[in-house]
C-alpha cells in the first residue's frame, strides 16, 4: 500500500477534482460571488475523500506506483549491468532465470500465489544488491589497481625523513602531508579489506538463492518458507549497508587524494 498522501495527490489529479474547482471557480467569476467557488471546494474535499477510501482507487494507484518503480529500477539495471563485464553480465543474468523458476515453483504449491508474492519483492531487492556489490567490487578493484601502495609508503618515508630539519612553516605543511598520506594507506588496507567483504556477500546470496531455489522444488507446506523471507530480508539489508559504506570509503578517499595534490601543490 502506497502512502496515504499518494492517494490524495492521485485524487487531487483526478478529472473530476479540476471540474470542481474549476467549475466552481468559472461561476464565481460568472456570478461575481466566492459562493460557487467555496462550493466547488467543499465538493471537491468530499470527493477526494471518498475517493481515496476506495480500494479499486488505491489498488490503481499502487499498481501505477508499482510500475513506476519498476521502469525506474529497470533503467537502474541496464546502467548498472553496462558496468559490468560480459562474464560478470552473464552470471548475473543466471540467478535473474533462477529467481524466476522459484517464483514459478511457489506458484504451483497450494496457496503457493500468496508466497510468490511475499518472495519476489524480497528476491528482486536481494538481485539488486547483488548487482550493486558486483559493481562496487569492480570500482574497488580499479581503485585497488591505480594506487601504488609502495610508491605511497615510499613518499611517506621522504616525507617524514624531510620534516625534522625543514623550516617551521614548510614543516607544517609537509606535517598535513603525512597525516594525509597515512590516511590513505589505512584507506587502502580497508579496501583490501572490503574486497574480501564484498566477494563473500556476493557468494552468500548466490548460495542463499541457490538454496531457496531447491526448497521452492522440494517444499510442500508455504508456511515453512517464512523463516527464509526473514534470510532474504536481512541478507539484502546488509548487502546494501556494505555498499553505502564503501562507497563513503572511496570518496572520502577521492577527498584525502585531492587535498593531498593541493597540498603538495
């Protein structure tokens, strides 16, 4: 169910809204009086009223949102997929058929409907992580492959050779310098880090997926399956918490790189 302001904002567009406060608004300047208008306004609140309490009313919005969401997340995709490397594209694509046999196998349990449409929800939001780790394990790894550690632990040796014997006032500045740079390689050991992280998430929910996929063949009850929707729902939480903090990791590290061109400049 979408938010109870959706179906008002809908009702408020409806045709039927603007003939009543338009109708009411051209009387009142046909009758020079604000009586029609108030009229049309007070219609107009009683109709978006009933309207909104409507269930046929609120399933059209919610189907309109649903679809909504659906065009936006599938434009989302085809960016996210062309990041990715034909071998990466392929396999990603391989748990898209196998997430669609699972729902295809719950249909066909007794009452099985009603489970398919608890698990796509989560199922898809579980493919979307898996995208979206697939693509920030990439970004690691050329972020991993275009800094060269040695050459910035080299630097940080020079630098903190160089600063006993310089001038107070260079001293400080080569001092922000090496606070900068071991900044950097602790950032650089957390993405190693981060790379193992991330390659173990992606492993889980294909193992997750694969297991599911082999319950939805053998189950014979659908009440079994609650349990596992909760899997699905936390496993794709922390999916997500994983890419929003590495992604915080690489721009504060893109931050400490240009504060360190700045710096040395």
């Amino acid at each position: 169910m979408a938010n109870p302001l959706a179906y008002v904002g809908a009702a408020l567009r409806h045709r039927w809204s603007w003939l009543l406060l338009g109708g009411g608004a051209i009387l009142s300047v046909l009758a020079e009086s604000e009586v029609p208008l108030l009229l049309g306004a007070g219609a107009d609140l009683i109709f978006v009223g009933l309207l909104c309490g409507n269930p046929g009313f609120q399933r059209a919005v919610d189907a309109r949102r649903a679809r909504k969401t659906a065009r936006a997340r599938a434009r989302q995709n085809e960016a996210l997929l062309a990041e990715l490397s034909p071998e990466q594209r392929e396999h990603f694509l391989g748990l898209g058929v196998l997430a669609t046999r699972i729902q295809e196998n719950f249909a066909r349990l007794e009452a099985g409907e009603v489970v398919a449409q608890q698990t796509r929800a989560r199922i898809d939001a579980l493919l979307q992580a898996f995208l979206r780790l697939l693509v920030t394990l990439n970004d690691h790894k050329r972020y991993l492959g275009a800094t060269d550690r040695k050459l910035l632990e080299r630097e940080l040796r020079d630098l903190e050779t160089e600063v006993a014997g310089e001038p107070a006032a260079v001293r400080e500045i080569k001092q922000r310098r090496v606070g900068i740079l071991r900044k950097r390689l602790e950032r650089f050991e957390q993405a190693k880090e981060s790379r193992e992280v991330i390659a173990h998430q992606l492993a889980s929910i294909e193992d997750l997926l694969r297991l599911l996929h082999e319950q939805s063949i053998t189950l014979r009850d659908p009440a079994g399956i609650t349990q596992q929707l909760d899997v699905l729902a936390i496993e794709a939480e922390e999916a997500e918490n994983t890419v929003r903090e590495l992604d915080r990791l690489l721009a504060f590290d893109l931050e400490l790189r240009t504060l360190a061109r700045r710096e040395a400049g």
